[in-house]
C-alpha cells in the first residue's frame, strides 16, 4: 500500500522547517508499504492537485497532522481526498483535544475516517495494517497507565530516521544562503514526562538519528502528541 503523509499550512503563516511526525510516522511503517511526504508549506497545492497526486500515485491511506491554527485547511482537504474515495486517518494536538469534530460526532460533517490520538508511534502500525485490510477503526489511542492517563512512548528506542535517503531541501524555506546559519535548529520532539523537549538536527551531517541529544525548555508541539499538563 501506499501512503502519504501530509502536513498541511494555514494559508497566513508558514513553517521555514517541516514537523518531526511525518519523518516518525515513516520510519515507523511496518515493511511492505511505500511512505511518501508533504509538506504544504514548502509544497503549496490546491486541493485539486491534492486530489489529482494521490490518484495518479494511487495513494491508498492519507495521514494528516495538524495543529488548530491548521485544522480548517486540513479538514478542507481530508473532505476533498475522502470525496475522492480514499481513506484519511487525523492525528495532531487538535483532533487529539476535539475528536468528535473530526469525526462529525459533535453534529458536524465527518472529516476523517480515523482519529490517532495522543503519541502515535505505537498505534501507527496498526492503523496502517488496519488500513491495508480495508478495516480502519475510528478511534486509535495509546494504552494507559496505572494512573488511567495515555502511556508514553521511550526515548530510548528511538526509531532510526534515515535522513541521509531523504532529499530535506525539498521540506525547507529557508533560503540557501542563510543555511549554514541555520544548521544547528530542527524539529524537536518531547519528552512527555517532564518539562523539557529532546533536539535533534534535521542536517544529518550535523547529528546523525544515534548521535546525541540536547535539551531545551518546555515541550515541543511537533509530532502525533497531546499536550501534556503534567
């Protein structure tokens, strides 16, 4: 099957690097799929070219992550890609807040076949294997704790994201002089026990997916995530 994996913009602000998540979500495709990416910032796309590119690559699962000041983009073009008749699975910290707005339960249209809440990266395979099987469950969620609150994924076993096969100028705003400046900023990811977020370069020359790990204030709101207030 083959999936794309799609981070919309809001058509007033643009993101000069792309989210963490749709890099994530790839590495963590189970075999057997071809993953591809874009980013509506660095790829702008009416929603008929949308259309368009998922039949001509015969896309059989479209993920979208967004966060609020996305949504209304994102769900213009999850209804477009759904009308199309193929499936969309939402994820991100709005659909994650309000997932019977996605799913039309508030009494309003139904955007998304399939809502991922919270950290996505052990319910991804199996939306992915539910999909393939033309079986998609509304509700995808992590499995709780022994406090009843979602269960965090660990940093430790950080999935390998090969960033030397991935073209990254292709996700980048950034004008090529200003790069070099630049090198040291990517996409960050949290960590969801405490109030501090783990960097990792989107330059794999700079820190390869094994190399080290630094450590900033506050949390990150790039990925699949609920924001947590713990």
């Amino acid at each position: 099957m083959r999936i794309l994996l799609y981070n919309p913009d809001n058509g007033v602000t643009r993101n000069f690097m792309p989210h963490l998540w749709m890099f994530l979500l790839q590495a963590l495709t189970p075999p057997g799929h071809e993953v591809l990416l874009i980013d509506g910032n660095a790829r702008a796309m009416t929603d008929g070219e949308l259309v368009s590119f998922v039949r001509e690559q015969k896309i059989g699962l479209v993920g979208i992550g967004a966060m609020t000041r996305m949504i209304a983009k994102a769900y213009r073009v999850a209804d477009a890609i759904r009308a199309a008749g193929v499936p969309v699975v939402m994820g991100g910290p709005h659909v994650t807040e309000v997932p019977d707005e996605a799913l039309g339960r508030d009494g309003g249209p139904c955007h998304t076949d399939a809502v991922a809440l919270g950290e996505a990266d052990e319910t991804w395979p199996l939306i992915v294997a539910d999909a393939a099987r033309g079986e998609l469950k509304q509700i995808y969620r992590p499995q709780l704790d022994k406090h009843g609150l979602d269960q965090k994924p660990s940093l430790q076993a950080y999935p390998l994201i090969r960033w030397e096969s991935l073209d990254l100028n292709q996700f980048s705003l950034i004008p090529k002089l200003f790069r070099p400046f630049m090198s040291k900023l990517g996409s960050s990811r949290a960590d969801p026990r405490s109030r501090t977020t783990t960097l990792r370069s989107c330059l794999p020359s700079r820190i390869p997916s094994s190399g080290s790990i630094r450590s900033v204030s506050w949390h990150s709101i790039a990925g699949w995530h609920r924001s947590s207030t713990q």
